[in-house]
C-alpha cells in the first residue's frame, strides 16, 4: 500500500484520524479533512509529519458544499497528483426527541451525512474511474440496519442512505473500482462524549465482546479493505460491531 494516496473526511479526530494514522504506518500519503477544529488538525498533520516518513496535507471544507468538495479534491490532485482511497467517515449526529427535531436540523444530517458522502465520492470517482483504479470505503452505522433510536431518526436514516448509495458507487464504477461499506457499532469517541455511565453500562448489556471499540478498531478494518489482501471484496456492508443485538 506504499505511497497510495488517501483521503480521510473528517479526520482531525475520533475514527477517521484513526484510520490516517493506520494507512500512515504502511507508508500511505495522507490528507486529513476537517470541517471545524483547525487546530486539532493541523496538531495532527505536523505529528503525522513527524512520526511516519510520508507525505501529509491538512484541509479544510464542509463535504455537503459542493464547490468546497471540487476544491479540495483539486487542490489534493495539485499536491499529490492523484487519490487513490477515499474514506467517506465525516458525519454529524445531533439526538433529540424525534418530534422536537427542525427540518433545518434534519437537513442539515442528510447534508453532511449523505449529500456529503456523494459529492465526495463524485468528485474523487471522476479521478479513479480516469485511471481506471481506486478504493473507496463508506462509513454507514449499525443504526442504518436494525438498531433504533428514535432520537437519531435523521442520522439513522442517513446511514441507511450511505449503504444504499455504496450499492449504487459499486456498481456504476465496476469492474476497477472498490466500494464498500462499514458499519460500526459503539465507539469511543467525541460523537459519544454526552451518554451517562448508566447508558454507557445498558448499551454495553447488548454487544457479545462486552464493551464500545476502540476508533483503532474500525480503522484496521478500513484500511484491510482497501489492502491487496481484499481484492475480491466488493459492494459489501460489513459490521464491526463486537456482536451487537437489541437485548
Ligand atoms: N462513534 C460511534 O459510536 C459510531 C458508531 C457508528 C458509526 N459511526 C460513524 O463513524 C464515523 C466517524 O465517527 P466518529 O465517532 O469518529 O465522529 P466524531 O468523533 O464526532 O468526528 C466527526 C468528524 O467529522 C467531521 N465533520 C463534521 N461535519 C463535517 C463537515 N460538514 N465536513 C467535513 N467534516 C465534517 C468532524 O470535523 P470537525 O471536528 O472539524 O467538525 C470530525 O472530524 C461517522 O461516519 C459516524 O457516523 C460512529
């Protein structure tokens, strides 16, 4: 995988800067994206810098802004001449009770979650179908497929658009092209920062291993799809869940 450039969205923290750091240690040129914390991510980037012998840029753009997502893609082609892997991790989530939620709100989830997984794998699809080579991997939920929250109805539901959309990148982009999908259960990180330890130890009953992932976790998952060593894998929606069911 050495010198293979790849995009990680959303990934100046939580699993996506999991997933850098892991395609980082075989070698991989990596560009962080953030939409927010610049900082973080420049900390990140300057660590990367010093801790791997590999190439490493940092870039800000909000994925559900179409002009900001060909930007970025051209400003990464213009450093690095190319994107080989696309990780579509960047995602927001904001519960609250379903009726309570605005359509603004709501929007605003599908935007970044959905809209935002599309327009990068657009954008970066153009280059890998030109070169007729390329990977790409969607992070959807275990939500999207038979845990339900009503509180999260919009993100759910836009990870539930993300497994659909992997169906259709597969096949529109066949035969040189991989898409496939992740779906994590609970992970440790900032988009869990708010559940109390009572929720915490309730949710915990539910998963075999008896415990949330680490972002590592994921991310080894990740980068194993888009390794030589899965080569025959393609249009799959795969669970890392540590065997999570609904009690
Ligand atoms: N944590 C879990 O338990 C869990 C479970 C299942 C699935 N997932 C999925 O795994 C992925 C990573 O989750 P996480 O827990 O690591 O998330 P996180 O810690 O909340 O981080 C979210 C990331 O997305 C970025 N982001 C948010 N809005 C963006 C936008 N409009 N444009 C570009 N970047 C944006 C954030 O950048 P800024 O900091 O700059 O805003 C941040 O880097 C997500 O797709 C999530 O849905 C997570």
């Amino acid at each position: 995988m050495e010198n293979l450039v790849v995009l990680v969205t959303g990934s100046n923290r939580g699993i996506g800067k999991a997933t850098i750091e892991e395609f980082a240690k075989v070698g991989c040129n990596v560009v962080i994206n953030y939409c927010h914390h610049e900082e973080e991510a420049l900390e990140f980037m300057e660590y990367i810098g010093n801790t791997y012998s590999v190439d490493c840029m940092a870039v800000k753009c909000d994925i559900s802004d179409e002009e900001e997502v060909e930007k970025m893609v051209n400003s990464i082609v213009d450093h690095f001449g190319t994107i080989d892997v696309l990780v579509n991790n960047a995602s927001v989530c904001r519960d609250s009770l379903l009726l309570d939620k605005t359509v603004k709100n709501f929007r605003r989830i599908l935007d970044v979650n959905l809209i935002g997984t599309y327009l990068c794998s657009k954008y970066v699809g153009k280059i890998m179908l030109e070169k007729k080579s390329g990977m790409i991997v969607n992070v959807s939920s275990t939500n999207a497929i038979d845990t339900y929250y009503p509180e999260s109805c919009d993100y759910d539901a836009s990870k539930a658009g993300v497994i659909s959309l992997t169906h259709n990148l597969a096949r529109e982009f066949a035969p040189n092209i991989r898409v496939n999908c992740v779906c994590p259960g609970w992970v440790k990180t900032d988009m869990n920062k708010d559940l109390s330890i009572e929720q915490i130890n309730e949710e915990r009953k539910n998963i075999l291993v008896g415990r949330f992932a680490e972002s590592e976790e994921i991310a080894k998952v990740i980068k194993f799809l888009c390794s030589d060593d899965a080569s025959y894998i393609n249009d799959s929606i795969i669970r890392v869940d540590g065997g999570k069911y609904n009690g």
